[in-house]
C-alpha cells in the first residue's frame, strides 16, 4: 500500500538517496526543504536531483518552529537525514532542534514511524555534533513514535577526499599500518517492530 512519507534533510547526500528510493518504491514522497530551486538541481558527490521525485515540498526554516507546524499532517512516517555536516550552524539547533521539532509534529499527528540517521558511537562522542545526534536519538528512543535508528560509521564524503589524496599519491595510515578499517558497515537499531 502507498503511504505517505516525510523526508527532513531531503537535500543532503543521504537524503537524495533517500527520496530516490521511497519515490521508486511507489510511495508519495513530501520533502522538508530550505529551497526547491537547490533541491531540484543534481547534489554533491553524484546524488540525484529531485525534479520528479517529490510528491508534496514543504520550504522549512528548522529554526522557525512555525514553519515545521503540521509537516506531518496526514503523513505516515518520516525518514530524516537532518543535520549538520559542511553547514555553517550549530548542531544542536539542527541535529537536536530540528529534529526534535519534526518529531513533536509527528507524535501530534500520529505518524507510525521515525528514521533517524545517527552516527556510530554518538553516545560516546564528545563532540557537540555526537551529543547533539545522541540527545536526539534518546529523545526518539522514548517518544511515542515508533523509533528507528540508522548509525551509519563513517562519512563517506569525506572518503572521498582521501580517495583524492591516495590517487595523488598520499595516503594515511593509523599505528604502524597492519590497522585495517572500513567505513562499510552501519549499525541500524530497531526498537520496534514497525519497518518503513
Ligand atoms: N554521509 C555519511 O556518510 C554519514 C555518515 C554518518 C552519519 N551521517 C549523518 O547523516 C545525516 C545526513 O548526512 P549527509 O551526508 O546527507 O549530510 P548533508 O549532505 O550535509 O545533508 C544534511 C541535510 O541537513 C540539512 N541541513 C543542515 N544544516 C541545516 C540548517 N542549518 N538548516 C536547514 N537544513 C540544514 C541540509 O540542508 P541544505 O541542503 O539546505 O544545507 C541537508 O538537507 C547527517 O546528520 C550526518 O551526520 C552521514
């Protein structure tokens, strides 16, 4: 059955992708964005414009809660990929506030579930953007939306710009170099038995 999905962060590398794939699942797709024109327009590091893809755009200011009222009004879930990574602002206000804002108007309108990409180990980060994403997963664990959280390990944006470096012949290395690592791998914890 087509549900109606809520896609905060709809602009970003994730949430491009994020919007892709719930459009091509046959679901109606309404994204929480800051400009339509950018949103339509192909993203970063090869991720999709969205000319197409969205249902219903809603322009959002996440630091004017007004403008989050009622978002989710006749929707059934959100996914959210909202938060702070080149952006000039806090992570609290955004990772935190935004989201803690997107949630309260889900909970008010009944939606039956929230997808939150965290970050691995954000409850053990000591960065504001680690405490910020790890208050709001807590606060998420405990609302009254169905909760799931996505701990992704690693930027991958940012993999890219050590891809660069090694084809330009720089690379590095932790310890004495027998380390190996992966950005790979994602944690996902589901803390009910809803699935979007
Ligand atoms: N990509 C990864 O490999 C990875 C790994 C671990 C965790 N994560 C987490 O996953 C989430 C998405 O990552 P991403 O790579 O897709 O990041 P991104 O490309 O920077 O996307 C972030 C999204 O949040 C929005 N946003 C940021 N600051 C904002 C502000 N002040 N006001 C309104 N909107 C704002 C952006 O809107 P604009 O386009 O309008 O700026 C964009 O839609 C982030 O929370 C990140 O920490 C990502």
């Amino acid at each position: 059955m087509s549900e109606t999905v809520v896609v905060a962060g709809a602009t970003g590398y994730v949430g491009r992708h994020v919007v892709a794939a719930v459009h091509e699942r046959g679901h109606r797709v309404r994204a929480l964005v800051r400009s339509r024109e950018r949103a339509e327009a192909d993203g970063a590091f090869g991720a999709p414009g969205l000319h197409g893809l969205v249902d219903e755009w809603r322009i959002v200011d996440y630091g004017r809660p007004r403008s989050i009222s009622d978002v989710c009004e006749g929707a059934d879930r959100v996914v959210s990929a909202l938060g702070v990574t080149r952006q000039k602002a806090s992570p609290w206000d955004v990772d935190f506030l935004g989201n803690l804002r997107v949630l309260e108007d889900a909970e008010q309108h009944g939606l039956a579930s929230f997808a939150y990409v965290n970050v691995v180990h954000s409850d053990s980060g000591t960065s504001l953007t680690m405490r910020s994403k790890h208050a709001f997963s807590e606060v998420l664990r405990r609302g009254a939306v169905a909760p799931q959280l996505i701990n992704p390990s690693g930027y991958f944006s940012d993999v890219s710009d050590f891809l660069r470096l090694a084809q330009r012949g720089i690379g590095f290395m932790l310890g004495d170099g027998s380390a190996r690592l992966t950005p790979c791998t994602a944690r996902t914890s589901r803390t009910s038995s809803s699935t979007a």
